[in-house]
C-alpha cells in the first residue's frame, strides 16, 4: 500500500514539475508567450460574446469591422512612430561611436589612424553630421575630398598631402593646422580662422578664401590662381613664391606692398583701396587688374 502511494505521489510531483518546466519554457519564449495569451484571451472574447452574436449578428459584425479599421489605424500609426525612434536611436548611438573613436585617434599619429579618423570623418557627414572636433588629429595624406567640415575645429591638425579638393571648410578653425602640400583646389574655406596655418606648398586654384583670418599664415611656394580673397586679413602672411595669378585681393586688411613683391607672379591680380595705389604708383610694370567689377 505504502509502495502505490509513493508511486502515486512521484506520478503527480514529475507532472508539476513537468507543468513547471513547460511554463518555463513558455516565459522563455517570448513570441510564444504573446502568441497564447492572445489565443486565450480571443477565446474568452469570443464565449463572451455568443449571446450577442445569437440576438444581433449584423450588428455585431458592423461593430467588429469599425474597431478593426480602429485598430489598423493606431497600429500603422504606432507601427511608424516605434520605427522612427528606433531608427534614430540607432543613429544617435551611431554619431556617438564615431566621434568616441575619433577621440581615441586624436593624438595617435600613424597611417592607421589616420585612415581610420578619415572614414569616421566621412560616415558622420553621410549622417548629416559637419562640425566635427578634429583639433590635434592626425590626418596625414588621406582623401578627404568633398567632406563637409564646415564649423568644425582643426587647430593643429596635421593634414599634410591631403586631397581636400571641393571640400567645405565654411567658418572652420584651422589655427596652427599643418596643410603642406595639399590637393584644396576649389575648396571653400570662406571665413575660416587660418592664423600660423601653413599651406606652403599646396593647390588652391580657385578656392575661396573670402573674409578668411590668414594673420601669419605660410602660403609658401603655394598655387592661389585666380582664388578668392576678398575680405581676408592677410596682416603676416607669407607670400614667398606664391602663385598669384588672377588672385582676387580686393578689400583685403593688412596687405603690403612687400608682400606682393614675394610672391611669384601676380599677373592679372585684382586689388583695389590703398595698396592697388601703392602698386599703381611704385610697380607701374605690373599688370593689375584695378577693376572693382
């Protein structure tokens, strides 16, 4: 008797823990789990709603088809909104790495890092992201054309024999930055901070440099054919072999006669105000265009 009610209550413990690891196995699930509950409350709605179906069916059915349009609505809605959040989180988070890992680049000076810092660099502008801080990086003979840095801080970056060509460098701080060398034909690089920067060396046919703070800048055996000046305090700069040819340095500050004596050629220069007086008056064999159109 003793052996059966042993047996007994072995049979019935293994079916609860049968039970138990059923329901565990369920929890675990969670499809699974949403996917019965939904089953049993459908079941409980719709026992409920027998008598209802037996009086009115017409009516019932109208009713369903009303909460369902209700229902599809709010879904898609929900559906849409659920979407944009998460694809913006997963932007947000996406910003945050790159501009983390460009941090961890920041005074690593090797080809690695630079190759690196140039596609994080390349990644947040295809997010919209242009003020970059890049002060201090290490950027050294990457092909950087056409990115977006407007606004963004580069004091003492180390851009040497970049390809910058067509980028936008709108507003941007570029103190003390190294640019030997450089590929920055039409590069935009209006109303940027250049002070001590140095771009001996280097191509910018036809960039803009328009209101542009160039006080001490090194434009060193550089090539500024027919690039735009206009407005930019040039008080320091460099000039020495400097190609000037069709350079626009109208309303420049700070600009002396010594200056244009440095650069190579100034054939076809415009200038205009005192120092186009200057020139006039003690270069007469010159050929300047004076012009203000």
């Amino acid at each position: 008797m003793d052996l059966k009610e042993n047996i007994s209550k072995y049979k019935t413990r293994l079916k609860k823990d049968n039970i138990v690891i059923s329901l565990n196995r369920i929890v675990q699930r969670p499809i699974l789990t949403n996917a019965l509950l939904l089953l049993i409350i459908s079941i409980f709605l719709l026992l409920l709603s027998i008598p209802m179906i037996s009086n009115n069916p017409k009516h019932y059915i109208e009713g369903i088809l009303i909460e369902a349009h209700g229902v599809l609505f709010d879904l898609a809605f929900i559906g849409i909104l659920l979407l944009w959040l998460q694809k913006n989180g997963e932007k947000q988070q996406r910003i945050r790495r790159y501009l983390d890992e460009l941090d961890d680049f920041r005074y690593w000076k090797s080809e690695e890092s630079a190759y690196r810092a140039m596609g994080n660099v390349k990644r947040l502008n295809r997010d919209g992201i242009v003020k970059i801080d890049l002060s201090h990086s290490y950027l050294v003979n990457t092909n950087l054309n056409y990115v977006n840095l407007s606004e963004s801080n580069l004091n003492s970056a180390n851009l040497s024999k970049c390809n910058l060509i067509s980028s936008i460098m709108v507003n941007a701080r570029l103190n003390q930055a190294s640019l030997e060398e450089c590929s920055m034909n039409n590069s935009d690089l209006s109303g940027s901070f250049l002070s001590g920067a140095n771009f001996s060396n280097s191509s910018l046919i036809k960039a803009n440099l328009s209101k542009a703070n160039c006080i001490m800048s090194n434009f060193e055996n550089a090539f500024l054919m027919e690039a735009d000046l206009r407005g930019a305090n040039l008080l320091g700069t460099n000039f020495k072999n400097t190609n000037l040819y069709k350079t626009d340095l109208r309303n420049v500050k700070g600009l002396t006669l010594e200056q244009i004596q440095m650069a190579k050629t100034v054939h076809k220069v415009r200038l205009n105000g005192s120092i186009a007086k200057q020139v006039k008056e003690q270069l007469p064999e010159l050929e300047i265009d004076y012009s203000d159109d």
